[in-house]
C-alpha cells in the first residue's frame, strides 16, 4: 500500500497560515507600530539635520524616504521567523508535511501586509513632509509598493539564515543592506526621473522584473536557508 | 487483520561534531505497536525522536516511513501565547486540513474547556501541555512521535495520555515515545530501544 501524504490542501494551510499571523500582529499591534513609528521619526530627523530649504528636501526626497524604508523593513524583519523558531511551531511546520517553501511565502506575504503596506500608505505624507512635487508622487508610490515585497522576499532569505543565532538580528542587517542596494537605486532613479519630467518606465519594469524574481525565487531559499537552520 | 503500513529504521547513526549522539538504531514498528524509547538523560532521545521526525538528517543510515503524515509533540510545543487554547488548535487543525474534528470537543478531552478562551501565556506548564496534546487529536496521523509526553503533568494528565495513546494504537496507528522512564505505558505490543550514549565507546 503506498504511502499517505499531508492530506490537506495547500491553499487550506496557506491562508490558515495567514490569518494566525495577522490575527498575532493584531494582538501584539504595539510591535507592529515600532517600525513605522522609526520611518516617521527618520524622515522628520532630515529637515531638523540639514536645514529646511524645500529645493534641497525635495531633492533629496526620494533617498530619503527609500533609505528610511529600508531601515524600517530590517527592523521588522527579525519578527518574520523568529518567535515560531523559538517555540516550536516551525517544527510542526515541517513536520505537518507541508512544503517549506508555502509556509515562507505565507509568512512573507504576512510580513508585507503589516510591515511593508503601511509604509506604501504613509508614502503620500512623507512625501508632503519632505517637500517631493507632486508630479512625482504617483511614482514614488508606484516604487514603494513594487519595491518593499522586494524587500521582505530578499530579507526572509537573510532571517532564516541567521534565525538559529541569538544575536541573528545584528548580522542579519549586514547580509541583506547589501542586497537591497539595488533596489534603492532603482527606485530612487525612477522618482528623480519623474522630478525632472524624464521617462521612468523603464525603472518601474525592472523594479517589476525584481519582484517576479523575488517572488518565484526568495521562498524556495527562505525554505533552504531555514531547513539548515533548523539542524 | 494485517497491517501493511510500516515505520522502519536501519542502522541510524547521528553525530553532531563529528561524535555519533547515540550507538546505531535499529528496530520496525507496525500498526497498533508502541516503541518505547529509553536511556539515560544526555543519550539522545530527544535527537533520535528529531531524525525520525525529519527535522535531521541522520549521518548514515536508512529510515522508511509508509505512515505518512506524522504528529509531533517535543519539548517545544509550538503554541502561540498570544493566541487562545480555541484559537491555536483551530488553527492547527485548518493547518493540517486533515480531520473535520470539533475543537470544543477535543477540547473538552483534554480537560481545558474551562480556559478555551484564554489566551496561551496564562496557562500553567501542564496546561500548555494538554494543549499540544490536543493536537495529536486533530492531526488524523497514523505515527506519533512523543518526546516525554509525561512531563509537567498531573496524574490525572499521565491518565489522559494513556487513554489517548491506547486509543490510537486500539485504532492501528503507532507510536514512538521517548521517555525517561518515571511511568511507562501499559501496552501488549510494546517493542523496547535502550538508546546506549554514542560518547560510552
């Protein structure tokens, strides 16, 4: 008689997966604010530190505003493993016969949906702050929300590697800035395009290219990369 | 009746530093037989529960499992403290998509319905315990692999994982327990694997 697999049905344990992350990012919304409470204290920091000429924060907008996401994301990134690493429940993930890789795109789709959309929400006001023109807003948008699922998918890769560390959450901003380079370039070129009336399409397709990428390819490493952790 | 479905090891061998954690393993379980896994603290029961389970990889050897799906309850219970005893199991059940069980009812088994609604960090340790347990119910697997099921619980708990446990052997699926030995379980088909420290030689 051959062997019974998992009988559920993926996208059963995906959307399951889902819902307990979100409904545990309700319940712990204190945390949740954390990082975006750091992005508006960044960007607000700027104005103060280098003077408030709207000519020179409107040019240094988009940098700005894409570095302080940066940094937001890397804050929160650790939080994507780490407490179902420490109690056990990543164990039953592997165990539940599930494939790996499900599980890690479950829970980086759940990281963006808390960590990286109300980055993408609060663009509009950052903007304002920071003195962006307005003919480059929608852009700037545009690459933020292509730009931050980028950024959790390549930042799973670096938070299972580093999860079976106790002080994973040091090395992990030293494995990912480096591959979150150029994303920022990318992003920042296409809103500096739009402020200076150039084409910007062509940045938008390869920010688009990286997140396909990233999409088909970040989960399998995630898996991988916590697969060795877990051993 | 026969059972055709068949847990198997060979010759399992694990080492971590280059140092095997436990002399090599050998034994076949079948439905309806309980293997009951003893030894010394420090020999590796934990690890061999762990390779079995397939969260390592053992160094040499060969592990056949024709079981299928498996349930797993080790010293990490894998419970989230911000969610409820409801809240966690429901979720592990719809994680699973493999039984259409009534939580409230397998609640009421393990004997937590009185704190169903409250959140997991308020629970004692045996608490929490029943609460994995309760997972085991849910899974619908034919292998349990149990890493002393027995700790942190009453009487009445270690009474509760005898009549789980002779349940689910009553019903054909098979079990791997590892214990330190303070209560063993009562059962007909119970194979015995004295893990022997692999440092002893």
């Amino acid at each position: 008689m051959s062997a019974q697999v998992a009988g559920g049905s993926l996208s059963g344990a995906f959307f399951a997966l889902l819902r307990r992350d979100l409904l545990l990012a309700f319940r712990r919304r204190t945390e949740l604010l954390f990082p975006v409470i750091f992005l508006l204290v960044v960007i607000s920091l700027f104005p103060l530190g280098i003077g408030p000429s709207p000519q020179l924060l409107a040019r240094i907008a988009p940098g700005v505003i894409w570095i302080a996401a940066l940094l937001a994301t890397v804050i929160s990134l650790d939080a994507l493993f780490r407490s179902d690493f420490e109690d056990g429940s990543l164990e039953q993930f592997v165990i539940s016969g599930h494939p790996l890789t499900l599980i890690s795109l479950a829970k980086i789709v759940a990281h963006w949906l808390v960590a990286g959309l109300p980055i993408v929400l609060l663009s509009p006001l950052l903007a304002l702050w920071m003195n962006l023109p307005t003919e480059s807003l929608g852009v700037m948008i545009l690459t933020l929300a292509l730009g931050t699922p980028i950024l959790s998918l390549i930042g799973s890769i670096g938070v299972g590697l580093t999860i079976s560390l106790k002080r994973g959450g040091q090395l992990l901003s030293l494995l990912v800035f480096p591959l979150y380079v150029p994303i920022l370039i990318i992003a920042t070129a296409a809103v500096m395009a739009a402020s200076d009336g150039l084409p910007y399409t062509q940045f938008l397709g390869l920010l688009l290219a990286g997140l396909i990428t990233s999409v088909t390819l970040a989960p399998f490493a995630a898996a991988a990369a916590l697969k060795i952790s877990l051993s | 009746m026969t059972w055709s479905f068949m847990l198997s090891a060979s010759q399992i061998v694990f080492e971590r530093y280059f140092e095997p954690v436990f002399l090599p393993v050998n034994f076949s379980l079948g439905g309806g037989e309980l293997l009951l896994v003893t030894g010394a603290n420090g020999c590796g029961k934990t690890t061999l529960i762990r390779v079995l389970a397939g969260i390592l990889y053992p160094t040499s050897g060969k592990i056949d499992n024709g079981f299928g799906a498996m349930a797993y309850v080790g010293h990490y219970l894998g419970i989230k403290d911000d969610l409820s005893v409801l809240e966690n199991l429901r979720f592990m059940r719809d994680f699973l998509g493999t039984s259409k069980r009534s939580c409230k009812d397998v609640i009421e088994l393990v004997g937590l319905s009185r704190v169903a609604e409250q959140q997991a960090r308020t629970l004692s340790a045996g608490q929490r315990k029943r609460c994995a347990l309760a997972r085991l119910l849910v899974s619908e697997s034919r292998l349990w692999l149990l890493d002393e099921p027995y700790s942190n619980l009453d009487l009445e708990g270690v009474e509760l994982v005898d009549r789980m446990l002779t349940h689910h052997l009553e019903s054909g699926g098979a079990c791997v327990l590892a214990t330190h030995g303070a209560h063993r379980p009562d059962w007909k088909n119970t194979h015995d694997c004295h893990l022997v420290s692999g440092a002893s030689i």
